[in-house]
C-alpha cells in the first residue's frame, strides 16, 4: 500500500513539474509578434520589452490588466483589454491581430506555471507557430500561480474546447 501511495505522489509531482515548470525557452529565435499575457506585469512586461527591444520580434503585443504600461503608444506596439478578460479572451484577441496583420509566428511571454495552459489556449485559435517564453518570478509568487493553475487547466481540458 505504501509502495502505491508512493508512486502515485512521485507521478503527481512529475506531472506538476512538466505542467508548470519545464515548459518555455529561453532562447526564441524571431518571430512576427511579442505577446504579453496579463497578470504579473512587473515580470512579464519587462521581459516582452526586451525580446522587442533585443529585435526577436517587429511588433509587440500587450495584454492589459489595470496599469498601463509607459511602452503602450509607441510604434509597433499594441496594448489590448481582452474580453472575456481571461487567458482564452487574449487568445482570441491576439488570433483577430494575428490575422489582421499576417502574422504567422508569435512568442508568448507568461509566467513559467501559466505557460502550458497558454500554449494550449493559443493553439485552439491561431494557427500561427508559438515559441513560449517564461518571465521571472519570485518563488511565492510562482508557487501561488501554480496552485491556482490548477483549477484553470481542468477547465480548460474538460468544460471548454473552443477558442
């Protein structure tokens, strides 16, 4: 019984670690458009502004929340409210740019622990090729985020399909 109560908890932590942790790179190569997911701005807009101002991408693509990042109004960049204000509503919204403007790769800038869910979210509505990259966040703040995946990411496997 202790060799089963075992396994299953070594299996539970395998699965949350590929869930919410070895997801993302480091590294992306160029692409059409930077996107970055609401939520942690102090993070992952630093971190899109980079990768824009590093030239990984022409375009950058800002999901707001409340505060309105100074880099919004420049040129080449977007700053949106989706709606619904979830991540499925950025995914729309970003499919609706990605169409309008041709673009067939994007990188999405998210918290390491979101970033699967993302990928899958954003592949329901766009077809454009998606290179994930993790912002940086605090280990209290990471552990939060990924408790509160959870819930998310059964509904997203289970109650909703569509983009």
């Amino acid at each position: 019984m202790r060799l089963v109560a075992l396994a299953v908890v070594a299996a539970l932590g395998a699965l949350a670690a590929w869930t919410f942790y070895f997801v993302g790179t480091s590294h992306p190569t160029h692409a059409d458009a930077i996107v970055v997911l609401s939520g942690d701005a102090q993070h992952r807009v630093p971190t899109g502004v980079r990768l824009f101002d590093d030239h990984v991408a022409p375009n950058l693509v800002v999901s707001l929340y409340d505060k309105t990042p100074s880099v919004c109004g420049h040129a080449h960049v977007i700053c949106f409210h989706a709606h619904p204000f979830d991540t499925r509503g950025e995914a729309e919204q970003t499919a609706r740019f990605a169409r309008a403007h041709h673009w067939t790769s994007l990188i999405i800038v998210s918290s390491r622990y979101h970033l699967r869910r993302a990928h899958l979210l954003f592949t329901r509505c766009t077809s454009a090729k998606l290179q994930l990259v993790p912002a940086p966040s605090s280990f209290v703040g990471y552990v939060r985020g990924a408790v509160l995946e959870i819930p998310k990411w059964i509904y997203a496997l289970t109650l909703t399909r569509r983009c």
